[in-house]
C-alpha cells in the first residue's frame, strides 16, 4: 500500500472515531422518563420492588434488569490485534468495536471493560467479581498463556458463560471453514495430516476444535518460530504446545510441510512459500489467517497450485475467516437460555450451523450487501458473509438447542421454532407484520406470474416463494438470460422444473396471445402488427393477458420502469366494471410500529368519490395483517379551518364516507401531527373518533403521499411493504424500482391470498 494511500486510510479511520462525536457507543434509557410518575417507577420508591424480587429469586434478574441481555468486553491490552501489548488504554477503541458488532449483529448490549492488570490471576478476580452486572463475559485481547490462565480461573468460579473469542471465536469459524474446505477437496478430517504454525491462543485452540471434529492428534505437526514442536524441546515451550509434540528431534517447517493435506497458519506474514506450497497433496487447503498481512499470499499459493482451496484473514480475498461469525450468535444463543457455560455441544453446533448456511442457497441480503461478488457455495465460498441476516436465527438457534440438550440451559425454550421466528424477526422487520398474510397464503396455492423475470431480485423471490409459500411462480423471460443469472447468483431453482417460463422471443402461446391482446384493444386503436409487436416486448402486457386468459392467478411487476406506465396495461387487461384501481397502499415499518400511507401511486389529485374508495380499500387491506383500521383523511386543512382545495375534498369525502354504516374508525380532514398524536388532536378536536393514533394515512394528493412514504423511508428508517395496488381483487400488483428480493416475496404472499370484503 503505498504511502498517501496509507495516511488518507488513517486519516478517515481518525475522523470517523472522532466524529460527530468521540467514541462508537452510548447508553440510551429502554423506558420513558417524562414525569414524576415515570421517576417513582423507574427510581425510589417503585425499583424497590424489582430489587426485592430479583433478592427472592436470583433468576428474576434476567426479568426485570438488563442482565439477561448484557456482555461484558473484558481486555487487559497486552495482545491487540496485530499490535501487540499497547495497554488497556489505548485497547479500548477495539473493545469498542467489539461491543458495536456485538449490537449490530445480534441486538446484544455490551460494556466494553478496559483493565489496567497484567497479572493473569489478579485480573480473573476482578473478572469474577463483575458477575453480578453481566450476563456473559467475551474475554478479549490477553496474551497467551496468560489468557488461558483467566479463562479457565472464570470458568471455574462464576456460573455465567465465559467464553475467550481469541481462542475460541476463532476456533469454530476455522472449525467452519475447514468443515467446507474438506467437502469441496472429497477428504474427511480423519485422513488428512495438518501442518499450523502458530502456538499461541487461537493456534492451539484452532488444533483442538478440529480435533474434535475427528482430526487425529498423530496427524498434527505444529511448527512455531523456532521450528517443529518436538518432544524433549525446552526453548519456546508452553504445556499447551507440549500436547502437539511430534517426535524427538528438531525440524524445519520446509521439513514437515511435505505430503501434508492442510495448512493452518496463524503467525506471521510470509511463514510458508510456494515451494513449501508445492510439497503439499493435490488440491491442498491453505489457511493463512495472519493478520493484515497473511503466511503467504493467495496469489502465491496458486503460482504452485492452482486448485488449491484458500482462507484468509482478510476482507479483501474470498473467504474471510471472520470472528463476527461466531461470537455474537454464540452469546444470542446462550443468553436466551440463560447458559451457565458455552460448552464443547454449543460450539460445534455453531459450527454446524454455520458451515450448513455456507452451502444454502445464499441470501438476497447477503447478496446485495456484497454485489459483484459470487456467493455460491464452492472452493471460494467457504462460509458465509457476516451480513447474511439468516446467520442470527440458525446459529443461535443451533447453539440455543445445544445448550438445552447438553443440560446446562436455566431457562429453556418452550418452543425452539418460535424462538427462531423471533430472531427472524429481529433482522426482517416485515416479518412479524406479514405473518398473518403468509399463514393466509399458505392455505392456497396460486398461481403467481412475475413480468420482469430475468430480474435477480425476483430469481431470488421465486426461490424463496417455493421454500416458503405452496404458490407457484411464472416467469417472463429470455430462458438464456434466466440460466446465467441463476448461475451467478448460485440459486438451485430451474425452469420447467421449480417455476413456468414464458418466453417472449419464442413461446408457442405467442399466436393466442397476441390474439386476445388484439381482441381486448382492436377498438382502441390496436392493429394486429402492433399487438404482435407488444406481445413480443411488453412483459408487463404478457403477464396481464396470461391473467385475463386465467393462465395465472396475479401478476407482479415493476422492478424497472415508472409506475403509471405499468399501471396502462394492467388496466387495458384486467379492470371490470367490478374491478378497477383504487389506489396504491404502501405499509411503513417503523421503530414504534407499522403505519400505512396512500394513495401514492394512482389518482394524482382524487376526486371525494375516489378518496372515499380507497379509504374503505384501504381498511380491509389493513385487516389483512391483523391490524384494526384507524384511518385519518390527511389535508392542509384541519376539521374545517381551511377553504383549501383538499380540505373541501376531503371533507366531501367523509360526508359519503358517513352516508351508510362502516366496520372501521375514520376521522378527518386534519393534519399529520394530529393524526399520530392523540394529546394534540384531544385539544384540537376533542370528540374524533379516532381512538389513540392513526395507524393509516389518506392524502388528497399522490405528490403528499408519496413525500410522505419517501420521507419515512429516508429519515425514519421505514421500510416498506408494497405499494399494494387496491381495488383488482389481487390480480395485479406493481412494485417500485427500489424494491427488494424480500418485498417480491411479501407482495407475492399479498399476491397469493384472497382480499376479504368489508364494508
């Protein structure tokens, strides 16, 4: 790296600690704090009870504190990363970070604890003592054998997990990888002679997970800076390395690399060569995990052996060995239910879980977190990415069950399934909402065709459709242009097989469709050419005429091109003097709950009569996710203080709104703060039907509603869910260029359930 590079990395690395303000973390309150009723309940006199129930049982602890979710980052700074013993002062950016991923990852509050204590016993006092505040201990950055010293002193007296990332994070994502590197080789880890260097913490650590996951002992030779670990050696020696020792005199690692089927390196750059590499089998694994710079460069080892299956430390080459695999799922797991210790059970499922996930079919969100990059499981696709969502349901999970089964659980889960629900939920916002509408869906089996096929987005939807929904995908595409995406993107699904294809350049439908499009539009200036030239180009009219001819149940499409211009063919097709577009109703997750905005798409300017009809569309689309309705109609005006354009709309609209009875609450013309907040719409309007805030939002105008939903999404985190096209009985939704593979799956469930009819 040259010079300016370095100094402009440095620079940036500098300015983000520092701003915009010092430091990577801070402690916000979970509860309200606004009166004196909040302040008796939260300090004297109401906590005394919390502390009285907590006396009574201790596990009560994990109910009414913060325990049940805390870590505590313990370093004493003597072994920083690459750094060396730099103190714990200047160790606690680190531990900083280490607390951010810990949140980031898997929701799990942290303490980062910096003590200034180079005595290995001393400083496992210190630890033991803090139990009482913690409900696991990740011990960080102590240098060997010391650490093994703190470790197994903590381990013995305090009855909370502790667990040593160093040694044992990196174990079991090393243990994962190698899992995966042998299955792609065709060896198994009984027959494969292993070469490491590096005696220190993970190093040995690393030898003994992989003995346990059947490496023989015999099959072990460990190098260090002074050579082969050899018995009868004095210089260098700890009694962890003295169980490696492997014969009675001194060798070279050039000496014992030789026939050996693995390469563990985690010591120091340049340790092992391309000729060291050259000895080694047919396809050997090479892990050089040194940090930053590796034992040997991958570029290196393939000069000498160009099949050969490579990891490495580092981001910038495939297959990272990254702690932040392991560590915060393994505390999940653990902390829900309430493990007293992060046994040998708990860790190889964790790696079990981990290296299955490598081989499934890689997420969307993995997928779009690190474009350009092939995620298909293989020989540079070991283990997953860190931000592949799914990692938190299954590992955890995994680890959860391992330490019910292994005894050592004092709260166990009722119920393992739900519990990996929830940790599903804590990553896909939309799921807990959506829930009712999967459940629905799953009770029916429709027939779902997705105009923009070739879209990876909706490979990867398609996919998902057949794991979790009994729908059925179609696909408008070029079957050449379909096959090399779904290579790319490693999916398993296959047309003709998992999903139908349509083919717009040559389908044998062609003739009838085209035939019915010109049937349909012959009187709206349509001509047999142009019919032929549209069925050949408009996916969006292909999907629409396959709906109309009842070859598909809905349509779905979008994901490129503007709103209206979808919305044109979709209304030629399919509107009925039953069925015509109501409007566009997009769900808004937010931090506080789910909030749903319309019209956004549809009417620019809606008459009363179309306001009307999409607020009752908009009510029995809100029943459909469990949710009762509570519909504000949004203006400039305010319960009749204004003379404005929208104000006259919208209150003629609630006139036909109250002309006959309603099963849902509606209330307007007001504004939005008004709508979302009951204490100022009470002093403005003290007799609103409205009970508590609104939960949906009716613009007179598709410009106010559509700033509205981009605003959420923009400033409040929202995410959405649609927009749903309202009033076509489900037979046509259109997305946004924007959406996600997640969004297809959840408009498909849309997609795939009848609406209910409410008044």
């Amino acid at each position: 790296m040259s010079e300016e590079k370095h100094e402009a990395l440095r620079a940036a690395a500098l300015f983000y600690h520092e701003h915009p303000r010092p430091g990577k973390l801070e402690i916000r309150a979970t509860k309200p704090l606004a009166n004196g009723r909040d302040l008796s309940r939260a300090y004297s006199p109401g906590v005394a009870e919390a502390s009285l129930e907590i006396k009574a049982d201790p596990v009560n602890a994990a109910r009414y504190t913060s325990r049940g979710n805390l870590v505590a980052v313990v370093s004493n700074g003597t072994a920083v990363l690459g750094l060396g013993n730099i103190g714990a002062l200047a160790s606690k950016p680190v531990m900083e970070g280490k607390a951010v991923l810990f949140k980031k990852f898997a929701n799990i509050d942290c303490f980062d604890l910096e003590i200034n204590e180079p005595d290995p016993e001393k400083l496992a006092d210190i630890v033991c003592a803090l139990e009482p505040t913690f409900g696991a201990i990740n011990l960080e950055d102590i240098k060997a054998p010391d650490c093994f010293i703190v470790e197994r002193l903590c381990r013995e007296r305090m009855n909370i997990p502790v667990f040593h990332d160093d040694q044992h994070g990196t174990a079991i994502v090393v243990g994962a990888a190698a899992t995966n590197a042998l299955r792609v080789v065709g060896k198994k880890f009984e027959d494969i002679k292993l070469v490491s260097t590096g005696g220190g913490a993970a190093g040995i650590a690393c030898l003994n997970m992989l003995l346990k996951l059947g490496l023989k002992r015999e099959n072990v030779w460990l190098c260090d800076i002074d050579g082969l670990v050899y018995h009868g050696r004095e210089v260098g020696m700890t009694p962890q390395k003295a169980e490696y020792a492997q014969g009675a005199e001194p060798k070279s690692l050039d000496e014992v690399i030789e026939g050996a089927d693995m390469f563990l390196g985690l010591s120091g750059p340049g340790v092992l060569t391309p000729e060291m590499v050259s000895k080694m089998t047919d396809r050997p694994v090479v892990f050089a995990l040194a940090n930053p710079t590796p034992e040997i460069l991958p570029d290196e080892v393939r000069t000498v052996a160009p099949d050969a299956v490579i990891a490495t430390g580092r981001s910038d080459f495939p297959n990272q060995v990254n702690n932040v695999l392991c560590f915060p799922f393994i505390f999940r797991g653990a902390l829900d239910v309430g493990a007293t210790e992060i046994n040998d059970a708990m860790q190889i499922a964790c790696i079990e879980g981990i290296a299955a996930l490598a081989r499934a079919t890689t997420s969307a969100e993995a997928a779009a977190a690190y474009a350009g990059e092939q995620l298909t499981f293989g020989p540079e696709y070991l283990i997953p990415k860190p931000f592949d969502p799914r990692l938190i349901a299954v590992v955890a999970g995994a680890v959860a069950e391992a330490a019910m089964k292994s005894g050592v659980a004092t709260r166990p889960l009722d119920d393992l399934g739900a519990y990996r629900d929830r940790l599903n939920q804590s990553v896909f916002r939309s799921a807990l909402i959506m829930r009712p509408v999967f459940e629905a869906a799953s009770g029916t089996s429709r027939r779902i065709v997705f105009c923009e096929g070739e879209d990876e987005r909706v490979l990867r939807a398609a996919q998902a459709m057949l794991e979790e929904t009994t729908d059925k995908p179609i696909l408008i595409g070029r079957p050449e242009a379909i096959d090399l995406r779904i290579e790319r993107a490693g999916l398993t699904v296959r047309p003709g097989i998992d999903f139908e294809l349509v083919n717009p350049e040559n389908d044998p439908r062609y003739r009838d469709y085209w035939g019915t499009y010109h049937e349909v539009m012959q009187r709206r200036g349509v001509t047999p050419d142009l019919a032929r030239a549209i069925m050949r180009t408009n996916t969006t009219a292909i999907g629409a005429v396959m709906v109309h001819r009842d070859e598909a149940d809905s349509l779905i499409c979008g994901t490129f091109g503007q709103y209206l211009w979808h919305l044109n063919y979709v209304s030629q097709l399919l509107e009925t003097p039953d069925l015509t577009p109501v409007g566009a109703l997009s769900l808004m997750i937010l931090e506080d709950g789910p909030l749903f905005v319309g019209d956004t798409q549809v009417h620019p300017v809606p008459s009363p009569e179309q306001i009307a009809e999409t607020v009752c569309a908009t009510a029995r689309h809100i029943k459909r996710f469990g949710v009762e309705p509570q519909i504000a109609l949004c203006s400039g005006s305010q319960f009749g203080n204004l003379e404005s354009d929208s104000g006259r709309r919208m209150r003629a609209a609630l006139d036909i709104l109250d002309s006959q009875p309603r099963s849902f609450t509606y209330e307007g013309e007001m504004h939005v703060d008004s709508a979302l907040d009951p204490e100022l719409r009470e002093r403005i309007f003290p007799n609103s039907r409205l009970n508590g805030p609104a939960n949906a939002l009716i613009f007179a105008s598709t410009d106010a509603a559509g700033a509205t939903r981009n605003t959420l999404k923009a400033k409040a985190g929202g995410l959405e869910v649609g927009p749903i096209l309202m009033g076509m009985g489900n037979r046509a939704h259109i997305v946004t260029p924007s959406i996600t593979a997640r969004g297809l799956l959840n408009i498909s469930a849309l997609a795939g359930t009848p609406v209910a009819h409410y008044g």
